[in-house]
C-alpha cells in the first residue's frame, strides 16, 4: 500500500506555489471565460448566493456530480468532504462527525452532533440519514457549528439534502444499473405542467443486491440490501408574491445483519473463526429494516414588511435490528465448544433493537433588507414536538448456560420539546466589507422514561444482580448560540473572511445501558463549542482555478461520548455515555478545482485534523488527556482527474477518476490497538457516453476497483475487535433515457 505522504506534500506544494504566483499576478473582475470553472450557489445562509461569497465552510455538490458519480448515500461524500466522516454500523443508525465531533450512541435519549436537513427539515433520527440519495439538486455540507440559523444539535455541523423542485418544464428521465453481487438499480423521474401555475413531480429509487459475505452455516448471503424510495411534490407558483411547495416522501429498506469479524481474534477463540473476512459460520443471518415517511408544506410570500417563509413538516422513521453481535457460530453438542467452565466474554449473544420516531416541525423566517440595502437581516421561530421509543435488548442464545435465564431489556420512551428563535443580519458598511452577526436561543426539554426487565437473577459468571426498574424523568436545557464573521472581498473572484461561532447540543440520558435506577435517570450535561476560524475563498486565472482554505481552532466543553467502563469485574465492560470536559480540534483544510488543458479538470481536497482530550478523563485507572478522540484520522484527502468531451458531431464523453486517502484512526477514546482502523485507500470511476443527438446516455462505473479491506465500523470488549467491514470492489453498467435528450 502506498503512503499518502507525497501525496500530502504534493497537494500542499501545489496549492502554495500556485497561490503564490496568482498572487504576483494582477486580480481581474472579469466574467468566467467558456474555460473558466461554473458558479456554485447555495443555500447554506438560509439565502441563495454563491458558494464562494459565503463566509462559512461548506462543500457543495450538484445533481450531475451525484448521478454520475452513483453516490447512493452521504457516507460517499465523505471521501470528497475534508474532515468529514461517516461510519454506518446499520440501516438505522449513522455516526457523522465532522472536525472530530459527532455522536456515537444508539439510545433515544441522545442526539446527533451534526444536524442532518431535508430541504430545511430536520431530521431526528438516524435511519432518515441512512436513506438512498436520489433526484437531489445538491448535498450541502457545513463544516464547524452552526447554531446560529440551524438550531441545536449541529455542533459539529449540517449537512442540508436540497431535492429538486417541481417546474413547469415537460421532463423525464429514467436511469437503469446492473452490477456484480447481482445489483439492480432503477432510479428516475418525471416531471409535468399540471396548470399554468401548478407543477408536479415523482421521483423514485429502488435498488437491491446480494451480500457482500456468506453465512456457512445457514447458507445465505448476509449485507444484503434492498430499499425503495418515492418522493413527490408540487408546486404552485402563478409568478406573484405567493409560492407553495408541498412535498412527501416515502422510502422502505429491507436488510441481512451486517458480518461482524473478530480482529485481532485471541487465541481461545481461533477454533470458531473464519480466516476469511467475508465468510464464516454464524448462528443467525440477523436482519435490519428501516421506513421512514414524511410530509412538508412550504410557503414563501413577498409582503410589504418582507420575505415570509413558514415550513411545517411531520416525519415518521421506524428502525429494527437483531445482529449476532460476537459475529460466530458456537456448538454446544460438538467440538470445538468454549470452555465453559472459564468466564468467556466472547460466547455468543444477540443486540434486537426496535425504534420509532414521530416528529412535528415548524419554522417561520422573515427576511428583509434595510438602509438602501446595506443591511439585510433574518429573523424567525422554530419549534419541534418529537415522540420516541425505543427497545433494546441484550439476550444470550443459549438460556441454561451457567444459570443465566432469558436477557437484559430497555423499553424506553421520550417526548422532546424544542423551542428556538433567532436573528442573523448582515451590514455592508463599505462595497468590499459584510459584518454578520446572529443569535439564537434554544430552550430543550425532554420527558424520559425507561423499563428496565428480564434481568436475569444471575449472570453468566453467576453474578447476582437486582431486580427490574421503571423510572422517568423531566429534564430542560437552554443556551445562546452566537455566530460573527468579518468578509472581505477585494474583488469578485477574491473573498477572505474570520468567523467565530458557538454551537450547543442538549442534555442527554443514557438509558439503554443503564444498570440502576438512579443511572437510568440522571441525564448527562449539555455540550458546547467555540469555534474560531479564518478562510480564504479565491478564483486565479480568469476563473480556471478556485483555491480555498480553511484554519480552525474549536474548543469543546462537556463533550458527550460513549465510554467503555468497567463497572463491575465480574461482567464485561459496559458503553456508558459520559461527560469527557475538554476537547480541542484544530486543523486545516483545502479545496481546490483547476479547469486545465481542453475538456479535463483536476479536483482535490485535503483535511488535516488534531483533535484530542484536554482536561483529565480517568477511564479505567488511565487518565485519557492527550490520546486522539475517536473518528478522527490525522489526514484525509482525495484528488481526481474529471473530463467533459463534446465532439463536432454532438457526441459527448464525460468522465472521473478518483483516488481518496485516509489515514489510521481509533475507533473509541481509549486509543485501544484493537479499535485502531489502519489507512486505507480506495480508487473509484466512471465513464458516461452520449451519442449525438440522442436521449440516451451509456455508462460504466466501479467503486473500489482495488479491492480494499477496510474498517467501516469496529467495536470492542475486552481485547477482541468486531469489525463490520466496508463494501468490496463492486462494477457495473447503466443506461439512462432523458426526454428530449442532450444534456
């Protein structure tokens, strides 16, 4: 495997020569040439503007990047997205962390650090992240807090899914894939006039495929998928002051559990492990499933005091999951067995996990502008009801071993009130200078009850235990998050900025692992971050090469993670969710595109990251201050060449090849060698042909074309790893149909 060190100091070169000799050059205000790079507009500042001109770090990416690219999911983006990362450990629950910082705990009673949008609709629960990315406009990703306009819980960022809107364009648009490990994809859309004024649009995904590992012993795949999702919306717009969009949704996913593989595997457990990480025998294939629905009504008028938005918005998600966690197949008739006369953490167990979520939402915006326009300024409420409920449960498959009678259950359930208001305006004192300045208040409040049974009377090391419990709690939090930055754009192409920003995620309660009543019911504090950060957003060369930078410092305090404690001596060590004091994350990023030579253009991104404990953190007699915080590799980056060839006759040739680094990272906080994920890098690519004139487009792509074995996710007890493992190398073909053809 090769190193990412030239690569590295190769990006970091490139960048400072070339930023060094455009900077010897005379700037020009002149329009992009037909060779110079496309505009970017976003939404990230609740406005449309150019993605260059916003003084924030966001990473944008359009439809036809998207499509071409086959990004099925968000976790695909991270690849492309300095310090950005997505670990999937099932359908249901996603961990994203962005700068180091996210959430890694599957109880209700806990929130996502980095705050997850569609089309300005939170979303609550991870199994609506975990949906197939499908008929988008753009995927926005904003990197550091963004409590100002965003609200609670995106401390660690936000990512915004934009769909494509209904217009009054007759369009359609059909895409069919087939690949290896039997994959079958349709994906498409169309679109349609119903009025003059009103529009309408259906767009759907449906894929499926075999697993990526087999089960000897039951004789199936196991990491299959197949999931389908619908979305429509329409559109009343009669070109006056008033605009709705009303939009739903549905999608469905149906899954085997994921192949869990013991690495390193100790030496008592070699008789029952595959060396094959891709086959081996288990008891059960396990399952996943996840739904998820939802319904929005958006208004948008143009008063005479200003823009009106309102927003309102109802999600469902429901998510199940039963996984043989130790990831083999264990005998107690025929050799080799464990030895049960010895404590065995690793005999085999089962995690059933079933949730459901039902939330409400509704925001109202008024954006206007003042004083000859050089003031333009947002204000608005928000608030959000959410019902939840969650049960976890924890059961040995094998009842009469050492006494130990039936599991350990959690049935939990949890309504959280939000409320929230916030203003962000923005001075223009001078041509070339914006000041902005925002706040939000957010008040959180969160009814938690929990049932704890079948808690059995002794463990399996015969260890006494007490009884069941039910206990709930009232809990409330509130903060202010404010956000200010100072732009400076000499010129158009030339936009440098300093932001600071605070962001806030609510209390907690760590209910599913909780083993008393009073642990059940004492919520951990809230987090908070200060961000401190300065950019540079800049266009050289008649607009053929775009160069930004980013430098951030953030300082986390009362940080939220789960935590491996060993609680009593007798039992396995459990993941509790604790308060870890201070954190700081520090780094760098770069994003650079260059329209070089002809139809070719270069794009690269390179993350560096620092981010450890602070403060003192006693874990098991070690005390953590210094050790890396978990998900977060040193350096990250990817570079690709893109080409986007339209011959005399028509015809047009598009394609990407892209080759993406990570480095070594830990998996938990302990720093742990058997949750250290190695480097890895994967080499993707596609190739899209059109003939002349023609509706249809021909196409190749692969992902993973060297076979990489990579950690997706990794846990562990003791000193075993369970490692669930990232897709193989997977190819194939595809044919798409666009009405009236072209572009």
């Amino acid at each position: 495997m090769s190193t990412f060190g030239g690569l590295k100091s190769l990006l970091l070169l490139s960048a400072g020569t070339l930023a060094w000799v455009a900077s010897a050059a005379q700037a020009q205000e002149a329009p992009a040439s037909s060779g110079g790079l496309d505009d970017i507009v976003v939404t990230a500042q609740k406005k449309s503007e150019r993605l260059q001109d916003v003084p924030l770090s966001v990473s944008a990416f359009g439809s036809d990047f998207l499509t071409k690219g086959r990004v099925d999911n968000v976790g695909e983006l991270s690849a492309v997205t300095p310090n950005f990362r997505f670990n999937q450990f099932s359908v249901g629950r996603v961990d994203i962390f962005i700068r180091g910082i996210g959430s890694d705990f599957g109880s209700i009673g806990s929130d996502n650090s980095v705050g997850s949008f569609i089309d300005d609709v939170y979303v609550t629960r991870g199994s609506g992240v975990a949906a197939n990315i499908f008929d988008l406009e753009r995927v926005e990703i904003i990197r550091g807090p963004a409590g100002a306009l965003y609200g609670k819980n995106t401390i660690g960022g936000a990512i915004n899914f934009i769909t494509n809107k209904p217009s009054q364009k007759e369009d359609a648009q059909l895409r069919i894939d087939v690949g290896n490990y039997r994959f079958l994809s349709a994906a498409g859309f169309i679109n349609a006039p119903l009025t003059d004024t009103i529009a309408g649009r259906l767009a759907f995904s449906a894929q499926g495929r075999n697993g990526y590992a087999f089960n000897t012993f039951t004789g199936h795949d196991v990491e299959n998928d197949n999931n389908l999702n619908v979305r429509g919306s329409i559109l009343a717009d009669d070109g006056g002051s008033l605009r709705v969009l009303l939009t739903g949704d549905f999608g469905r996913r149906r899954a085997t559990g994921g192949w869990r593989h013991q690495q390193p595997v100790t030496p008592r457990n070699l008789p029952f492990v595959s060396p094959d990480p891709r086959r081996g025998a288990s008891n059960d294939d396990g399952r996943q499933t996840a739904d998820n629905a939802g319904i929005s009504l958006r208004l948008d008028y143009e008063s005479s005091i200003g823009d009106l938005t309102s927003i309102s918005a109802y999600r469902y998600n429901a998510y199940s999951y039963l996984e043989n966690v130790s990831g083999f197949y264990v005998s107690l008739t025929n050799p080799p067995r464990p030895d049960l006369a010895k404590p065995n953490p690793d005999l085999l167990f089962f995690n059933d996990v079933n949730e459901k979520s039902r939330a409400w939402s509704q925001e109202f915006r008024l954006a206007n502008k003042a004083f000859d326009d050089k003031l333009e300024y947002t204000i608005g409420v928000y608030g959000l009801l959410e019902k939840a409920k969650l049960f976890d449960s924890t059961r040995f498959i094998f009842p009469d071993l050492n006494n130990f009678v039936g599991g350990e259950t959690g049935d939990m359930d949890q309504t959280v009130k939000t409320f929230s208001a916030f203003a962000e305006a923005t001075y223009h004192p001078v041509s070339t200078i914006d000041i902005t300045a925002g706040l939000r208040w957010s008040h959180d409040d969160k009814d938690f009850k929990i049932t704890k049974g079948g808690i059995p009377t002794t463990r399996v090391y015969n260890t006494p235990t007490g009884a069941g419990f039910t206990v709930g709690r009232d809990a409330s939090w509130s903060a202010f998050t404010p956000r200010v930055s100072v732009k400076w754009h000499p010129t158009s192409t030339q936009t440098y900025y300093a932001a600071v920003s605070r962001g806030y995620k609510s209390g907690a309660f760590d209910g599913s692992r909780a083993t008393s009543p009073q642990a059940a019911q004492t919520p951990v504090d809230p987090e908070f971050a200060w961000n401190y950060e300065i950019g540079a957003k800049t266009e050289w060369f008649d607009r053929r090469l775009r160069l930004n930078l980013t430098a951030f410092y953030t300082d986390y305090t009362d940080l939220q993670t789960q935590q491996l404690l060993l609680i009593d001596p007798a039992i396995p060590p459990q993941r509790i969710l604790v308060n870890a004091g201070k954190v700081v994350s520090k780094g760098i990023e770069v994003e650079a595109s260059l329209a070089v030579a002809g139809p070719f253009r270069i794009d690269a991104n390179y993350g560096y990251l620092h981010s450890r404990f602070a403060s003192d953190l006693i874990v098991n007699n070690v005390n953590l201050k210094g050790f890396h915080t978990r998900r977060s590799p040193e350096h990250q980056g990817s570079i690709s060449l893109n080409m986007d060839q339209e011959f005399a006759s028509g015809a047009r040739l598009t394609g990407r090849a892209s080759y993406e680094y990570t480095s070594s990272f830990f998996f938990d906080n302990n720093n742990s060698p058997v949750t250290r994920v190695h480097s890895y890098e994967l080499v993707n690519a596609n190739l899209d042909f059109t003939p002349a004139g023609s509706s249809w487009t021909f196409s190749l792509w692969g992902k993973n074309l060297t076979d990489e074995l990579y950690v997706r996710h990794t846990t562990a007890v003791f000193n075993t790893g369970y490692v669930l493992y990232g897709a193989p190398r997977t190819y194939g073909v595809a044919v798409t149909w666009k009405m009236g053809g072209g572009r």
